[in-house]
C-alpha cells in the first residue's frame, strides 16, 4: 500500500469533495480516481458509495479511516523529526468561526498562518451552530462559554480569549421608556436577546458580580449583525461585548447602562476532538493562534488565570 495513496483517501474524506482533494494535490480528478480504485482492490473492499457523482463513505471506508488516521499522524511526526529544519508541514485544515464581529481579527491571523505555511490548505466554516466535529470533519472550532468552564466534556479545550459585556441602548429609547437603575427596571423593559447555537437563549444575564436577572422581549436572534441592528432602530437593551458597545458610544449612536456595575466577562476556547488524533497541520496552527493571542497583554493573563482548567 503507498502512504502517498493513503493521503489522498483521507484528503477526500477530510474536505468532503474530490474536487477540492484535487485542487491541494494538483492532480488530475481522473488520475486520483484511479488511485483510490486500485486502493480499494488492494484491500478488497468498497470505501466509497458512488451515486450521482457524490462520494460518501461505505461503513468498511469509515473504518479503515478511523484506523488509519492516528497511523498517518505518527508517521508525518517521525518524518518531521527526523528531517527538521527543512521539513514543511502540510495538510487541509478545517475551522470553525462563530459569525461574530472577531471573526475579522482571527480571519487575519489564519492568512498569516497561511503565508506562514503556504503547503497548508484552510476551509473556514462560519456557523452558530455547535456542529459535531468528528462527523463533519471539522479540525479545530472556536466556542463560546460564559465563565472559565466549556459544558462538552468530550472536547480539548484552549483557553483562547475573552470579552467583558455590558447593557446598552439608545438615547431615543431611554427617553421613551426611562433610564433603568435597577435589575427590576431592566425586566420592565425590552431586552433584545441571543438563541446559543444550542438552542438555548440567553435571558438569564448576569448582573453585577453575585446578581443574575431574567430579562425578557418581542425579539431573539442569533446574528449579532441583526441584535446591533434592532438596538440601533431604538427596539430595545442589548447585552453585547463592551468593545462592540464602545464602538458606538464613541459615535454618540448608544449610551451605556448600569455604570456601576461590574461587567461580565465570557471566554472563548479553541476546542478540537483529541489530542491523540491532532495532525501536525492542526497542533501547528493552534500553537500559532495562541501565540499571537498571547501578545495581547490581557489575553495572555487570562490564558494564564485559567490554563489549569482546560478539559
């Protein structure tokens, strides 16, 4: 069995497409064809059903994918090992970035990583939704959680950044409806809110350090594109990232709510399925982008704050 044909087999079950399996390799989509033909008679087994054009996984290909993948990991280590400096890490990485407005900043981290490693490959999925990695093939995936714990016990977990929150609004709408002093005003009043990828919304906010409050309202969304949008048109309080909301109080478009109060901070993680079954091109990149979060003074303290509590 070639360990060049193995690649490819596993390639194509990584982006999904023999299309885009062609595209990294540089190959004929015939030529690649052939080879997983003659992978296939080789072990005497099927590992793709072929029907209409698409490629999906036979249950003897998902095995011998699950068993082969930790076997191409150890083999790319040990040839890394043995050729440093001159080896050059390679693969097809596959993210996912939740829609949020950071989404820019860690979009230009993975082109620098890119330029960094141009024999890596990268498809960025942008979703709310926690989808599960293994199943999808996902390699690395960024996450949200409030407090320094993630709820998926069945994940590694990075300690990756965070943000401080806090309640704003327009002037417009505080004119129409009073300026809230309390957590009991708060619930007298609109609250625009945020569905979690897991369908849970978030309604139970956190109010000072100790104090939490129900809030309710006509709207729930999960795009903070839309949540700004509503606020801006005067529909009601959203709770958002304090540099998001600074943004716009800097512009004189919103007014900050509950000064007094201690804001609330939510961190993010990059989360991956092992670390057993990490490839090189993944463990890379997530050395990379903790790194580069490291430089921001106060995400490196964080990351420190809370290292020990990675799952």
């Amino acid at each position: 069995m070639k360990t060049e044909d193995l690649k490819l087999f596993h390639q194509i079950v990584d982006t999904g497409s023999l299309n885009r399996a062609s595209e990294i390799f540089d190959l004929p989509k015939s030529n690649i064809s052939r080879r997983i033909k003659s992978l296939e008679e080789e072990l005497n087994i099927l590992l793709f059903h072929r029907q209409n054009r698409a490629l999906q996984l036979t249950e003897a290909g998902t095995k011998f994918y699950t068993k082969t993948k930790a076997m191409l990991i150890d083999l790319e280590a040990s040839i890394q090992e043995i050729t440093a400096p001159t080896y050059e890490v390679s693969g097809h990485l596959r993210i996912q970035l939740l829609p949020f407005p950071e989404i820019l900043d860690i979009g230009r981290m993975i082109f620098t990583f890119m330029d960094m490693y141009p024999k890596i490959s990268v498809e960025i999925i942008t979703s709310a939704e926690d989808k599960n990695m293994i199943e999808n093939h996902i390699d690395i995936a960024l996450r949200v959680a409030e407090g320094k714990t993630l709820e998926d016990s069945s994940l590694v977990a990075r300690p990756f950044k965070h943000a401080s929150f806090g309640f704003f609004c327009t002037q417009e709408y505080v004119e129409k409806h009073g300026m809230p002093q309390t957590a009991d005003d708060l619930r007298q009043l609109n609250v625009i809110r945020f569905r979690y990828p897991n369908g849970q919304i978030y309604g139970n906010l956190p109010f000072g350090k100790n104090e939490t409050v129900e809030v309710s309202g006509n709207l729930i969304m999960n795009s903070v594109s839309l949540i700004m949008e509503a606020c801006l048109q005067n529909r009601g309080i959203v709770f958002i990232p304090e540099d998001i909301g600074n943004y716009y109080l800097e512009r004189n478009m919103l007014i900050r709510l509950f000064e007094h109060i201690e804001p609330s901070i939510n961190y993010g993680w990059l989360v991956y399925p092992s670390r057993k079954n990490l490839t090189l091109a993944a463990r890379t990149f997530v050395e990379f982008i903790l790194a580069e979060v490291a430089k921001d003074p106060i995400c490196g303290r964080i990351n420190t704050d809370i290292r020990g509590m990675a799952i």
